[in-house]
C-alpha cells in the first residue's frame, strides 16, 4: 500500500533513467545515507567502529569491486585477496615515499596500480573462459603474495616481513596510524564508499556496463553486435581491480594498520569475498552490500552467542563457524541462487501488490 | 656423473610428487565428467578421508584393515549424503553455482573433521613400507622413498581399475552417457541420482587413497586440502575430462615444479613452488586453451 | 604504401565485380572446411544493396556457416569476400558489425539476464562513444548520448510493437517475442546489411505472419539489405527477391524465387533422386 509507483508518471527519458525511479525507493536512500552520516557517529565507539562499521564498509567496496568482474562481466576470479595487497602494498609504498601526500590521493593512486596489474592478469581472459580463467586468477594469487613476501623493497627493507601504516590525512584529518579517530576513519571510509557506488551504479547502467553483461550473457552474441571483448574485458578487469585496489588500501593503512602477506592476503580471504558476492547477489550493487553485511556480522554473532551465550570453547565455536559458514552458502545457493538482493527484490514485488495481492 | 645423478633424483622426486597430484586430480576428473561439477572439496575430502582413518585407529586401536573398510563405508554414506543434501537440489544451476556450493561443502567437512577428529596433526601409520630404498642409496648413492614407489604403483592400479570400470562394466557405460549428454541419458532411463553417488563414492575413494598416502608422508593436517589447489593446474594441463590428462599433467607439473625450486629457486629467494605450477599451467593454456587430450574446440552460433 | 594497397584493392574491385555496381557484398570461390570436414566448397554469390536475398536448402547445407562467414565469426581457408567493393581482409566479427552488418541466431541468443531495453540498448553500444570518465559521472554528454539512443530505441521498440515488454528481463518472454527483440537489438544496430538466421522457425501462422510484415517493413523503410535463411518455402518465395539454394555445401541453384523453384537440382535436393 505505501510502496508503489502508481501515480508516479515520468514526463521525459532522464527521469525515467534515473537511479531510483520509485520516490519510496528515494527516500529509502536518503534515510539510510542520513544514519549513516549522522546517527552512526553517536554510537560510534571503538569497538563499532573498528570491529562492524569499518570492516563492513571496506568489504562493501571489495565487493563491489569483485561483483563488477563475476556478477557483471562473468569473468571468475579466486585472485581478489592478491589484488587486495597489490592496494595495500601500493599505498604503504606511496605513503612512505611521498610523506606529504594526501590519503585521499594514495588510494586512488593504489586503486590505479592494482588496475594496471589486473588488467594485466586479466589478459589470459582473452583465450580462456570460466574455470580455466579462475586458474589464471590463482597464478595471480600465489604469485603476487610470493612476490610480497620475497621482494624485500616492497616492505622497504624491514626485519618482520611486516607493513604497517604511518600517520597520514585526509583533508586536513588524520585517517590512518594509530592515533587516528575511529570517527575520521569511518568518514574517510564511508565518503569513498559512497562515491564509488554511486560511479558504479552509473557505469553499470550506460554503455560499458551493457557491454559487460553481454560478454557475461553470450560472448559471441555480444561480439556479432559490435562488443569488442577485449575492451569490455579488460575495462571489467581494470575497473574491478581499481575498487579492489582502493579497498586493499583503505583494508591495510585504515582498519588493519599493519599487514603480512600470508596472513592478511591468503586465499580464504579470495573466496571470503567470493562468498560476499555471491551470497549478496551476483550483478548487484545492492547485493554487495548485503553480501559484505551478512558475512562479515554472521561470524561476530555466531561467536557472541556460542562463546558469550552458550560457554562454549573458542576453538570449538570456530570450527562450529566454519561448518555454519559453509552449510549457509549451500543453502543459500539451495533456496536463492540470485542471492539476498533478489529475495528484497522479490519482497519489493510483494509490497508493491499488497494488500491486494491479485 | 654425480650431476646428472642429482638431477635423475630430481626428476624422479618430482614424478612421484606428480603422482600425487595426478591422483587428486584424478577425483576431480570423475566428478567432473559424471556430473559437471568442479568439485573444489576434493582436497578437503582426502583430508577429511586420511583423518576418518587416522581418527578411528587412534581412539579404537582396531587394526587397518578394520579401519580402511569402515572408511570406505564413511565415504560412501558421505556421497550419499551429499547427493541428497546437496546436489539434488542444485540440477540445472550454473556451473559457478555448482562450484561455489563445493567450496561450501569443502568448509562444512573441513569443520566436521576438526569437531569429530580434533584439528592436531595426526600420525597415519597403516603399515605401508617407509624410509629409503637402501638398496639403491647403498649402490648408487640415490635417495628414493619406498613410500613413494609405493604410491606410483597404488595410482597405476587404480588407474588401471577405473578404466576397467569405466569402458567394460554396465555402470560404466551409463557414466559415460551421462558424461555426454544429462538429458539424453536420463531419457534412456539411466539414474542420474545413482550415478553421481557412485561417482562421488569412487571419487571419495580415490580421495581416501591421496589421502592415506599423503598423510603417512607428512602427518594429516589441514594443508592436506590444500592439494587442490595445486590439482586445478594440472587439470588445466591435462584437461577437465581426461584420465590420462590428470596422470599425465600431474607428472609434468610434479617434475617442472621441483626442477624450478632446484634451479630457479636460489635465483630468486626460493619458495618457487609455491606458484611455479599456475604460471606453467597459464602459459600452457595461452598456447593451447583446450588443454593436452582436449579437442579443439568449435563454437556455434 | 598507401597509395600501392588503395591501388590493390581498385583492382581486386574491378574483377569481382565488374557490371553491378549495386552489389554490396559478394562471395567468390568460397571455401570453409574444420579439420577434414568441408562445410561450404567453392561458393559464389552476391547480396545487392536493398534486396531480400533468400538462402535455401536442406539441413547441413552449409546455410548457417555461410552467414557466421559473412559476418567474420568463420574465415573461410579460400576465396574472397568483397564488402562495398572492397576486398575484405581476416575481419573480426566486431568488425563486421562496426561495418554495418547486423545479425539474428538461430537459437535466440539474447543476453538473458538484461531486460529488453537494455538488450536493445547494447545494440547501440556502437553508436555510443562518450568515455569512461563521463559514464561514470552519467552527466553532460553521457546523458545526453544515453537519452538521444534511448529515443532511437524507442523508435524501433514501437516499430516492432514490443512496448509492454519493455522492462521484462528477456528471459522470462515467450519465444515469438524473444525472436522479435532479438530483430530489434539487430536493427538498433542501423544495419546496412541484415542477416536472420531462421527468423520464423518454431512460430505459429499468427507469429509468422507478423514478423514477415516486419521484415518487409524494415526492408521498405529503412532501406535495409536483408539476407536470410528460411525453411517455410512459402515465406521464401513471398518475400525474397533473389533466392540462392545450397546443398551439402555446394551451391545449386541462384535465382529469382520462380527460377529456383522450378529447378531440376533443387526439386532432387529437396525431395531426394532415385538412385
């Protein structure tokens, strides 16, 4: 009965392309921006900060990233955790080189180096398709973390092995280091969050965005009416890569503060995020938000309630984790493939007929 | 002469490594050619096989002939299970649905295994021959492990049985139908449902062979399942579909990467191993995309 | 260098085609094999600008094959292919349709997980050139190209009277519409040359009667080259102009709908000789 487009008449195209052509869908946004920036800094404390907000943002945008690549352009790729730490090692070397730069620009500095070395190991995705190409993304994987761990130049020389961030700003704010306020952190984060899902919701939607899904539909299709593969490829590797890149930054110098190759970047992390994409909902903005939100808080709440709640042992919740982890993915792709972004789809649909369903 | 005996130890450590990899490969290939799955649990299944058995010997003390049977049994209601929980509900998904619920399934037995088994490393010892090969490290001064003879020719008789399997019984000719054609094989009455549980079955204990083998080498851990990773590069190689191909890119892959450690290696800081197979099995695949059996492949519109 | 390639392919002109200066594309002596199969052997024909040219034959002729040479998705091993006159080298088929030809499958092959707006809207993806940096920002030019082709696209949804499926993600349509969106994301290509690959097969009489009149439509007001292959000899021999009959990749007859018809080879072709 509330939500409903009836009596919403678009007079030209623009409106009709808009973002959110619904006015409910609107205001939906504009409520959760408005928490977002300004009920959360009222809550805002260490522990929701460092622990839920920051994380889930940084996941968010990674996501983002890797959907663009999967859900978008059907390209598979187990490799997002090496691209990640091409980011995050950009940034740290950036950051020590250029001690004046601005954070803001490192980022977007990094997010452009992890573009230009995805682009690269997204060349094989020319010749080979599918599983062949999730092979191509291990090489990246294991090579790129290898590359880490032995160049020493990359970790400028240090004795661990370890990166860790110095004190940089953003505009005026320090956003990284450790004397830095979860609240500037969680701005800074939230800020390019916002920016780059709003750039990729429109790139989606234009011309590069249809030449991505028409590669992904039906390559051959999309090649006989004019999709060069090899550009709508490469710009998803590139564009993909460039969020992820920025993530990996945002992930290392902002929310970790200091990092090693293994540990930080191993594989699971590849298929953590995998799992974000898919479980939100392939060729969905929205969907890696829900993705990101919902695997990254299942295990903090899994772990409140069986260690907090039940007594449990910490070892023994986190294999129950890893089992419960595992069954919802398959039970997810069980009952809703198209994943969470679908099923609000689906309530969306609902809301839009009741209370007359006929 | 003392090189050239050096790099023979070389090569022949990295056959027998190969032949490792070949038999995890092996179970990825059955699974894949009976029901297009690309069954990323594969090397969690061999942990979670060598630890059912080591687990069991442990805390009942019965000898392994008790014990291997049991396992086998375990694998089986395993496949059964996932038959039933699993891939009956996914029919007619898309392939990365398909894998994406494998990986699912590989967290779920890598838990299950950890809760039931505890996550310490174990000792698996069957009684399966160990140390050198004195006679040839007395003679020739060359260093092979039984183990690893042993386990060559445990891969060649299961090859050899599988191909038995598949081309002369009833069972297998209905595996290959459903290879072929889903469809075309369930409208001649073939039971996709009994299929896939014996291949999963078979796969499992093929599972439980890398496993055993594996794990009397180097104790059964966690990074037992990590064997799968390096089983898709030789897939890659060998191509999804082809049985020779999982032996035979195994062996190249086996072989290539540890003459890489043994000679690229001190170039550039060692631990080349660790991503020499993919960036082989990547410039392979630039070369030739369908891999070393595959056929070309012609595209339709 | 210039000046030797330009002069190359004047003469290359000059010999295939001497008289018609109205023939858009012509095919000579084309050979197409994969391994040891041959799929087309030593075929000639030409398409003239604004004909409906007809391709016959029974199954396994080689139809669809000569249309995937057509539009560069298979390069024949010998033979020429002269584009307006000019000697085509190796194309790619995005080349093919930057040069204008658009074309239909035989099993529909739209992107299913995009509605039908969006499926015809890629069509235009050609037509569309502002950069990344704009698309991102979806202001200034790159509204204004998304909503100048978004009217174009308008223009050929109402031609083809598809408007209330607009939003429908194509999977969920029937497979008359399918085949309809499927003409209007060729068209959205403006085509000078259009190849449909079995655009009536599995439709019912109503169905073939309306995508008939389209493809007459599209003929007369767009000025469109229309080459297609048809089973229903009926349709064939109403709409073509000139029908060419293929059979195990040889060609067998050329002519106008009359002329093939009553042909000796065609009527062995399709109802079989005694031997």
């Amino acid at each position: 009965m509330f939500y409903r487009e009836t009596g919403q008449f678009k007079t030209n195209y623009a409106d009709d392309q808009a973002i959110f052509p619904i006015a409910q869908d609107r205001w939906g946004i504009y409520i959760i921006l408005g928490l977002a920036f300004l009920a959360a800094p009222l809550i805002m404390d260490d522990y929701w900060g460092n622990a839920i907000l920051i994380p889930f943002l940084i996941y968010s945008l990674i996501a983002l990233g890797l959907n663009i690549l999967v859900g978008y352009c059907g390209q598979i790729s187990l490799g997002t955790a090496a691209f990640m730490a091409v980011g995050s090692y950009a940034s740290f070397k950036l950051m020590t080189s250029f001690p004046g730069l601005d954070f803001t620009i490192v980022v977007i500095l990094s997010g452009l180096m992890t573009a230009l070395v995805g682009m690269m190991f997204g060349l094989p995705s020319l010749r080979i398709k599918g599983f062949y190409l999730a092979v191509a993304t291990l090489a990246a994987q294991f090579f790129l973390i290898w590359l880490f761990n032995k160049v020493e130049w990359f970790y400028n020389y240090s004795a661990t092995g370890q990166i860790s961030a110095p004190e940089r700003t953003a505009f005026m704010f320090p956003v990284t280091g450790p004397s830095a306020s979860v609240l500037y952190k969680y701005y800074f984060c939230l800020c390019i969050v916002v920016i780059t899902a709003l750039a990729t919701k429109n790139v989606v939607r234009g011309r590069i965005g249809r030449s991505w899904m028409a590669i992904r539909d039906m390559d051959i299709a999309a090649e006989l009416i004019g999709v060069r593969p090899v550009y709508a490829k490469l710009s998803a590797f590139a564009f993909s890569s460039f969020l992820i890149g920025m993530g990996g930054a945002l992930y290392f110098g902002v929310w970790l503060g200091a990092a090693e190759p293994t540990e930080a970047f191993g594989i699971d992390q590849s298929f953590q995020i995998l799992f974000m994409v898919i479980i939100g909902g392939l060729g969905s903005i929205l969907g890696a938000f829900l993705g990101a939100g919902f695997l990254w808080l299942l295990p903090i709440v899994l772990k409140n309630f069986m260690v907090d709640m039940l007594g449990l042992s910490t070892a023994f919740s986190e294999h129950m984790q890893v089992i419960i982890v595992g069954a919802l993915i398959i039970i997810f792709l069980i009952v809703e493939p198209h994943g969470l972004a679908r099923l609000w789809q689906i309530l969306k649909e609902k809301m839009r007929l009741w209370p007359f369903p006929h | 002469m003392a090189f050239d005996l050096f790099l023979l130890e070389v090569i022949v450590t990295g056959l027998l490594a190969g032949v490792m990899y070949a038999l995890v490969a092996l179970g990825f290939v059955l699974i894949f050619k009976a029901s297009g799955v690309f069954n990323f649990a594969q090397g969690v299944m061999c942990l979670f096989a060598a630890l059912t058995l080591a687990g069991i010997m442990e805390k009942t003390g019965w000898p392994a002939w008790v014990a291997i049977p049991l396992t086998i049994g375990v694998m089986i209601a395993l496949a059964w299970l996932i038959e039933r929980l699993v891939l009956r509900h996914l029919i007619n998904q898309d392939p990365i649905i398909l894998f994406m619920a494998t990986i699912g399934l590989a967290y779920v037995l890598e838990g299950s295994g950890d809760i039931i088994w505890g996550s310490d490393v174990k000792v698996l010892d069957i009684g399966l021959p160990q140390g050198a090969v004195d006679w040839l490290l007395d003679t020739h001064n060359f260093y092979i492990e039984k183990l690893e003879i042993f386990a060559a020719v445990i891969a060649a008789v299961l090859v050899g049985v599988l191909a038995i399997f598949f081309q002369k019984t009833r069972i297998g000719r209905a595996l290959r139908a459903v290879a072929d054609d889903h469809q075309a094989a369930l409208s001649v009455g073939i039971s996709l449902r009994t299929i896939w549980v014996i291949v999963w079955s078979v796969a499992g204990i093929v599972a439980l062979v890398a496993g055993v083998v594996w794990g009397t080498k180097s104790g059964v851990q966690f990074s037992l399942s990590l064997i799968a990773l390096k089983a898709l590069p030789v897939l890659i190689l060998g191509g999804f579909t082809s049985i020779p191909g999982a032996i035979v890119g195994g062996l190249i892959i086996g072989v290539g990467e540890k003459l890489a450690e043994v000679y690229m290696g001190p170039l550039v800081g060692g631990a080349v191993e660790n991503w020499f197979a993919y960036m082989l099995a990547l410039a392979f695949l630039l070369i030739r995309p369908q891999g070393l059996f595959g056929e070309k492949i012609i595209e339709r519109v | 260098m210039n000046m030797h390639s330009s002069v190359n392919s004047t003469t290359a002109f000059d010999t295939s085609s001497q008289s018609d200066q109205d023939v858009l594309i012509s095919l000579d002596h084309v050979s197409l094999s994969f391994g040891g199969v041959k799929a087309i052997s030593d075929i000639s024909f030409n398409i003239k600008k604004g004909e409906i040219r007809a391709i016959i034959g029974p199954n396994g002729a080689g139809k669809t094959s000569m249309l995937n040479v057509i539009n560069g998705f298979y390069h024949p091993q010998e033979g020429t292919i002269t584009w307006r006159g000019k000697v085509r080298r190796k194309m790619k088929p995005y080349e093919a349709a930057s040069n204008g030809i658009a074309r239909t499958f035989q099993n529909v092959a739209l992107f299913k997980g995009m509605s039908t707006l969006d499926n015809i809207m890629t069509g235009r993806g050609l037509k569309m050139k502002t950069n990344f940096f704009w698309q991102c920002l979806r202001v200034g030019p790159a509204l204004k190209e998304e909503i100048a082709n978004r009217e174009k696209v308008e223009e050929i949804i109402e031609f083809l009277e598809i408007q209330h499926i607009r939003r429908t993600p194509v999977g969920r349509l029937p497979y008359g519409l399918q085949k309809r969106v499927e003409l209007a994301r060729a068209l959205a290509m403006e085509p000078e040359l259009l190849l449909l690959d079995e655009p009536m097969a599995g439709m019912n009489i109503e169905e073939k009667t309306d995508m008939s009149r389209f493809i007459l439509d599209v003929n007369d007001q767009y000025g469109t080259t229309i080459a297609l292959i048809e089973h229903d000899m009926g349709v064939v021999m109403d709409l073509s102009d000139r029908v060419v009959v293929l059979d195990y990749g040889r060609k067998i007859a050329d002519g106008a709908p009359k002329e093939v018809q009553s042909s000796q080879a065609v009527i062995d072709a399709y109802l079989g000789v005694s031997h």
